[in-house]
C-alpha cells in the first residue's frame, strides 16, 4: 500500500493521522493520505501567500516554472493516470488523458 506526504513551505510536513484512499471500482484501500490539521492547513496557506508576494510579478519566472511543471507531467503522465484511474474509479486512458491534458495547461 503507498503511503504520501504532505509538503508545507518547501519541506516534509509531518502528519499524526491518515486517510484511506478507496478504488471505487474495487472498494479496497490503496494508499494512506496524510490528513493534514487545521493548524498545518493554516500555515500552508500562509506560506503560500508570502509565496506569491515574492513572485507573482516576475513573469518570466512563472513562465519557467508552469513549463516545468508541464514537462513533469507529461513524464509522469503514465504513473500518475495509474493512480488517478485508482483514486477516481475511471479507465486507465482517461486517467492518462486527463494528467496529459493538465499538463498542456500549463502550458498556455
């Protein structure tokens, strides 16, 4: 079974409890999410927007970085459509569509 971690301000984030993550397509349990508290949502959120105080105005940055992420996602594409077919319960084409098409977004 997978286990996932959570990340808070660029590092590891610990969790105290899990979440099951069900196949709806089979009932059964495939991985534990981290269930991350009220206090960690809070200062992921406060990071994230002293995050982008320091960046939102530097275009040329922003521009990379969605291309990264894009380009991770198209690697990825196979590996991550596997998971999101397990997590949402549809065909494995559509799950890798769906991570192939997310990935053009940001692109554009």
């Amino acid at each position: 079974m997978s286990e996932y971690t959570m990340t808070i301000n660029g590092s590891a984030a610990e969790t105290l409890a899990t979440i099951d993550v069900v196949n709806p397509a089979t009932g059964k349990v495939f991985a534990q999410a981290p269930d991350c508290s009220k206090a960690q949502l809070d200062h992921a959120m406060e990071s994230a927007q002293k995050a982008f105080g320091a960046w939102k105005d530097d275009l040329a940055f922003r521009r990379e970085v969605m291309y990264a992420c894009a380009t991770a996602l198209e690697e990825a594409a196979e590996e991550m459509g596997r998971i999101a077919t397990m997590e949402q319960g549809f065909p494995l084409a559509m799950g890798v569509m769906g991570v192939r098409r997310s990935a053009e977004n940001f692109r554009y």
